[in-house]
C-alpha cells in the first residue's frame, strides 16, 4: 500500500518538476513524506517493497 503511494507520489514529483512549477513545492513536500514512510517500513524490518 505505501510503496503504492510513493510510485504516485514519484510520478507526481517528475510531472511537476517538468512541467507544472506552480504545484512542484507541493509535490516536492508530498514526495519527502512518501520517502520518510519508506524509511519507517525500512526500520521496522517490514518488506518495503511489498
């Protein structure tokens, strides 16, 4: 379910850093909080990519 998101939130990302500077801070945000939940799956020895 997160590695889900954080595939949405990555395209999202790469669609507004090439196209759409008026949401990128946004996405750019959105991204960072997709990368912090990784992490936590990561830490807690949870598959990630499941």
């Amino acid at each position: 379910m997160l590695t889900t998101i954080a595939i949405i939130l990555i395209v999202l990302w790469l669609l507004g850093f090439v196209g759409f500077h008026i949401l990128g801070g946004f996405i750019h945000i959105l991204l960072v909080i997709a990368i912090i939940l990784f992490l936590i799956r990561v830490i807690r020895g949870e598959n990630p990519l499941k």
